[in-house]
C-alpha cells in the first residue's frame, strides 16, 4: 500500500485530484451510494431544479460495467499520461516532452476550466436540441486536453497500441478512431478535439503563430491562488513579435523565443 501511496503522491498536483475524483465519483456510483441519475448533466435538472452539482459530477462520472470497464480504463489512462505531462516535463527513455504548464499551475487550472465551460456549453445546448445524449462529459474533457498536448508536442514520435508509430499531433484522431471501435461514441472525442484546438488556437497559435491579439489569458485572481514556481516555462501566453519579416524571425530566435510544436531530444543543442 505504501508504494500504491508514493506513486499518488508523485502525480502532479492538479492531474492528482482531478484523477482521483474520476475514480471516485464512477465508485460511488457503481456501488449505489449516490444514484448515477444525479451524477449525470440533464439540461431540465440543472436549469430548472438548480442543481447546480451536476456539470462537475458528469465531468468525473463514467458509468462503469461489462460493456464500458475497458473503455473507462483507456480514458482514466489518457487523462493521467497526458494530463502529467502537461503539467511536467516528462523523460522518457531519450525524449523530453513539453511541459508546457510546468510551475504554471495557474495557467493549466485555466485552461482546464474553460475547456470545460466549453464542453458543458455544448453539452447543454446539445442534449436540448435533443441531437443526442450529451450527457457524461468525461471522455470529451480528458481529450481536450490531450489535443493540446499533442498540438505543443506535434513533431515528436509517439507509440500507440501493437507498435504503431506516428507524429503526436495525430494521436487525438487516431484515439478518436480508436475509442469508436472499441464501443465509444465519435461525438465525444470529437467535441473534446473540437474544444481542444479552439483552446489551442486562441491561446497560442493566434498569438503567437499569427501574430494576433491575446484573445485568452488566464485571469490574474488565478495567479493569486496558484502562484507560479520557479523553473516553470517563462513568457507563457504572452504573443512574439509579427512573424511578417525576416528579420523580425531572427530577433525572434536570437531572443529564445519558444517553439511550442516540437519535442526535444536529450543533447539536442
């Protein structure tokens, strides 16, 4: 039990309690303490009756049984893998992967809650409209976040299952197509890509890539709460100079501007 004890200890703070609320919750409700009917987002409940628990309790549930264990465990596996790197910097065998909120607990507290705002938006508007049951919001989170991942680590190789090898920046669609297979449903992995690359494209690539506004920034009461460590990625959120000219790119690179699309190799200079 102890080393069951140091291995929770050792995931990232954030990554940490929301890991563990997905255990949690699903085991509270698979065991009849709480009826899953309240665990689940219903447009008319929360609207109209006020309970306002439910966008939280349906981001953590995931009904688990003989037809939905395998797929409970996959998605519990993405959401630690990806989400621990997100938050650290990870080593693995020669591969250094960004961590692009390392020491930023702030910033990847933001992120996670206006991905989620996102998701319950659309879950609510989606369920209304009675286009389909919008109604367990796990799934399209933890793949929201894996997107940003594999957008910040687009060039690097990763593995997938029976030795397949590919760029991170598919990884998303590849478990899309993955997760359909294996009995999920392609609108939530859809939805969290979706959601995934607004965050993205808002918060680096228009920025940053484009040379637009800051159109997304994590707000300053957050810094407050969670203050940033030391060692953490420096100038986060902040957009470089116009990319319009040449010379403007060669400051750019003189100065240590960052390059958010790549891996990093150990002995790389």
């Amino acid at each position: 039990m102890s080393d069951i004890g140091d291995w929770f200890k050792s995931i990232p703070f954030i990554t940490r309690y929301w890991f563990a609320g997905s255990i949690l919750v699903p085991l509270i409700g698979k065991l009849g303490l709480i009826s899953p009917v309240y665990l689940v987002l219903w447009p008319d409940a929360f609207i109209n009756k006020f309970q306002i628990w439910r966008p939280i309790s349906s981001t953590l549930y995931f009904p688990v049984g003989p037809g939905t264990g395998f797929l409970y465990l996959v998605n519990l596996y993405f959401l630690y893998q990806y989400s621990t790197r997100l938050e650290t910097v990870i080593f693995y065998s020669i591969l250094i992967f960004l961590g692009a909120f390392d020491g930023r607990p702030a910033d990847y507290i933001f992120m996670l809650l206006f991905n989620w705002i996102c998701i319950v938006i659309t879950g609510l508007i989606m369920d209304m409209q009675i286009v389909l049951c919008f109604q367990l919001l796990m799934i399209p989170l933890i793949m929201s976040v894996l997107y940003v991942w594999a957008q910040l680590n687009r060039d690097t190789i990763v593995s997938f299952w029976f030795g397949t090898r590919f760029k991170a920046c598919y990884l998303p669609w590849v478990i899309l197509g993955f997760n359909y297979i294996i009995g999920g449903s392609i609108v939530n992995e859809l939805i969290g890509n979706l959601v995934g690359h607004l965050y993205f494209f808002l918060m680096f690539k228009y920025p940053m890539d484009l040379g637009g506004r800051t159109l997304l920034s994590t707000p300053q009461f957050l810094y407050r709460f969670f203050p940033s460590r030391r060692g953490g990625v420096s100038g986060f959120g902040a957009p470089p100079p116009s990319r319009g000219h040449a010379a403007d790119e060669q400051a750019g690179a003189r100065a240590g501007r960052h390059n958010w699309g790549q891996g990093f190799q150990l002995g790389d200079n």
